[in-house]
C-alpha cells in the first residue's frame, strides 16, 4: 500500500492541490484525515484512488462546450428514482 499526502495525490490525480481539497471538503473522494482543527493533514492510498477512477464514468458538461472557453469534465450522475 501506497500511501500519499494531499500534493503527492494531486499530482497523481493530475489536480491542483486546492482542487484535490475542495473534493475532500465534499467528501468526493476518499480519503483519510489524521488530526483535528486548522493542523489536521489528508491521506490518500494510491490503490484506493486508483479503484476510485475507474469506479467514476465523465461525462461533458454540454453548456461549457460552445459558451465556454473551457471544457469541463462532469462526473456522469445516475438517473433519480
């Protein structure tokens, strides 16, 4: 097991560390945190991450791709029930 801090798994993931924290904060992604308050530190094991994206379909988001300048990449999301 692998284990890796919050800039060892952004630059795996290939995501700006703020990104990578913003998807902790959420809790969309896993993820193991160690302390408390403002110290506290994110893990990530690297095989856990690697089951994680290829458990994860994308797909684009149809507004960014003529009005923006920018595509941007959307988790695919089940239909509601």
């Amino acid at each position: 097991m692998t284990l890796l801090t919050l800039n060892q798994a952004a630059e795996f993931l290939q995501l700006h560390p703020n990104r990578l924290r913003l998807k902790v904060v959420k809790d969309s992604i896993p993820h193991k945190r160690i302390g408390n308050g403002p110290k506290a530190r994110y893990r990530f094991l690297k095989e856990v991450l690697e089951e994680w994206i290829k458990g994860n379909t994308f797909d684009v988001d149809p507004r960014r791709i003529n009005g923006g300048s920018t595509l941007r990449i959307m988790p695919k999301m089940s239909p509601a029930v």
